[in-house]
C-alpha cells in the first residue's frame, strides 16, 4: 500500500520557487524529516534574471536544515560566522537549537559581474525536528562533503544519511534515520526489477523527481511523495533508465511538534518568544549576517498553532 501525495509549490523569496514536498495534510513527517523543498531551475538564456536562489537573512529555531546537492551550489553564511558552499552531493547540515541565522545564495548572485558557469541548480532541503529535550541546543553548522555512493542492481545511490545496505554516511542524528539519492542507471530491460530493503522499526517516504516508478501493479509519475505502508519490509519496482527518487525513512516520531514559518517548538510560548526576538534582530539570540538585502520580517502570527 502506498498513498501518492501531489506536491505543491511555494515561493521562498519573490520569483523564487520551489517544491514542497513536506510537510502536507496527508503527511506532516517521515520520522524527523519534517519538510522538504526541492530546487530546480534550468537557465534558459543568458539573461535570465531569476535564475538561481538568494534567500535574504532568516531565522531558524527548534530544528536542522539538511541540504542535500544535486546540481550546482549554494554558499551558505550564518550569524556564527560560517561561510561554507555545498557542490554536488555533498550536504550542509545546520543545528539551529535555540537560534541561529543564515542566507542561501546561488554564486551568481554574490558576484553578478563574474563569469559564473552556472547552468542548472538542483537542491533539497530538509528540515528535521529537534527533539523537546534538544529544541534549546546551541546552534551549529558543518558541511559533509564526503558521503557514500555505490551500485546495487542497477541502481546508483548516494547515502546521505544514516545505514544502508551496508553502507554508512556517518552524519549524527537524534533519532534513527536513512536518507539516499537513488537513479536507475540499469542498461538492462526495463522489466528489471530492483530491491531494497526497509528497516521494520522505520516508517518511509520517496520523493520522485525523474521518471516513473512501478511499485505492484501501479505508475507513479514523477513530482509526487509516496508514503510506503509501515508493513513493507523491502520495496521492489520497475523503472525506466534515468528515474530519479529520494528515498527518506526513520524511527517514528511521535512528540507532537508546532511549526510557525522558520521556527518548530513544542508550544506556541516558545514560537511566540523567537517572534519577538525577531523583531528585534539582530539581537544577542539571534546575531548577524552580513548581507546586502534586508532581513525576511516574518509573518504575523494571529491564531492558536496546531500541534502535528
Ligand atoms: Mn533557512
């Protein structure tokens, strides 16, 4: 059994969008994988001026912003004083805790009179909720430009977080997770089957970007998010050559969390303080970025949050 979940879209910034994935109605999370955007963007000419991305100072708290590098880069700088950029395959992981600020910036954007070579960018960013007893953390940030990638029956994977068949990406995590980029790379026919094994303590979800997965006696289409039923202990299908998917899983989370715009907590008192403190910016929680365009304001928060 599975449940097919249309994904929507979302502007970041204006004229910059992406896919949302996650969180939605059907699906608030696959363990602590919490939301998930993905960018991408193809130039089509020289002078296409939304090309790229550049995401103006913003605050986080209560959560890690995962990024994971498809195509292109993104150079990250944040109020510890990091300034790293991710290449392809290669993921950026920031703590936020109690509070932390960062940008996002396609190259092009930070040196508009350079020669970039920059044609196409092609990113996912995951927010993983922190636990209660961690929500508070200091913030950190570290890129991981060294992760595991391998064949298995036709399929090429890179392991971006946790175990995999038998493999380890060696990132630290607060519950248990698996996350792996995988394309169908097979030259054999396209009724080859491919299998994977799930772990039975973990619940999973895919995101489909390229192609078509066959899973029974289904389709699926690409730009959809697929959540596997917990009873499957291995996932087998069909594909044709260059389908791509991104294949999440983990312990199944059941602290019931709040999400208001950047922040998670696990109650509205905590959201509301980081609100404020952001009104204030830069503060001593939530300390600079030096950037040439103003701060995001975030926006009013005027109901009562549901918990997820
Ligand atoms: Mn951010």
């Amino acid at each position: 059994m599975i449940t097919a979940i249309p994904i929507r879209k979302a502007e970041i910034m204006p004229h910059q969008w992406v896919s949302r994935a996650l969180p939605s109605r059907r699906c608030p999370r696959i363990s602590a994988w919490c939301f998930l955007d993905y960018l991408h963007q193809e130039k089509n000419n020289e002078s296409n001026e939304h090309f790229g991305i550049n995401v103006a100072p913003h605050p986080h708290i209560g959560l890690q912003t995962f990024t994971w590098m498809r195509q292109g880069s993104i150079v990250h700088e944040d109020s510890l004083g990091n300034h790293s950029v991710i290449n392809p395959h290669e993921v950026h992981l920031m703590t936020a805790g109690r509070g932390i600020v960062h940008t996002e910036v396609s190259p092009n954007f930070l040196d508009k009179a350079k020669e970039i070579n920059l044609t196409e960018i092609e990113s996912l960013q995951f927010w993983l909720a922190l636990p209660k007893e961690k929500e508070a953390i200091p913030p950190t940030f570290k890129r991981y430009p060294h992760l595991p990638h391998f064949e298995h029956q036709g399929l090429a994977i890179h392991l971006f977080m946790g175990e995999f068949l038998n493999h380890n990406a060696n990132i630290p995590s607060h519950v248990p997770l698996m996350g792996a980029d995988i394309t169908v790379s097979t030259t054999e026919t396209k009724t080859e089957t491919h299998t994977l094994p799930l772990n039975k303590e973990f619940e999973y979800g895919i995101f489909l970007t390229h192609g078509k997965l066959n899973i029974n006696q289904d389709t699926y289409e690409a730009h959809q998010f697929l959540v596997l039923d917990k009873a499957l202990t291995e996932l087998s299908f069909t594909a044709e050559k260059g389908s791509k998917f991104i294949l999440i899983g983990g312990s199944p989370v059941t602290e019931p969390i709040m999400m208001w715009w950047n922040f998670i907590a696990h109650d509205q008192q905590t959201i509301e303080e980081a609100m404020n403190d952001w009104e204030h910016y830069p503060s001593s929680r939530f300390g600079k970025v030096n950037h040439p365009e103003p701060a995001i304001p975030a926006p009013p928060l005027t109901a009562n949050l549901k918990v997820r």
